[in-house]
C-alpha cells in the first residue's frame, strides 16, 4: 500500500486495517514457523505494512492532539 492510499483512509479505516494486518502477519509467522514459507521476504514487508500504518495512526493523533490545545 503506497503511503498516498493510506492517508486517503478514514482513521476509522486505519484502525481496521491495522488489526487485520498484524492478524495477517502473526498467521505469516506462525506458518513460517511450522514450515518454511514460500517466500519469507513477505514477512519482513508485513511488518514494514504494520508500521507504515501504525506511523500515520500516530501523525493524526499528533495532529490532533496539537489542535486541541
């Protein structure tokens, strides 16, 4: 997911999109665990996934947190 279809994501949809994404990557480690996976390298771009959108999570409350005050 490019970083322009994230920021396009209502907060609502983030939150989502987070719990299914780290949902998707313990499933990935688990079955890496069981038996090698295919194409491990999948793993590492999950987790990259997770945290682009965690980051964007974080910027918004950040945002508006800051016009709160």
């Amino acid at each position: 997911m490019k970083s322009s279809e994230i920021s396009a994501l209502s907060t609502e949809e983030l939150v989502a999109k987070i719990s299914e994404e780290k949902n998707s990557l313990t499933k990935l480690k688990f079955a890496h665990a069981v038996s090698a996976i295919e194409n491990p390298q999948r793993i590492k771009t999950q987790r990259r996934e997770v945290a682009r959108l965690t980051t964007e999570l974080t910027k918004r409350k950040a945002a508006s947190a800051s016009e709160q005050q």
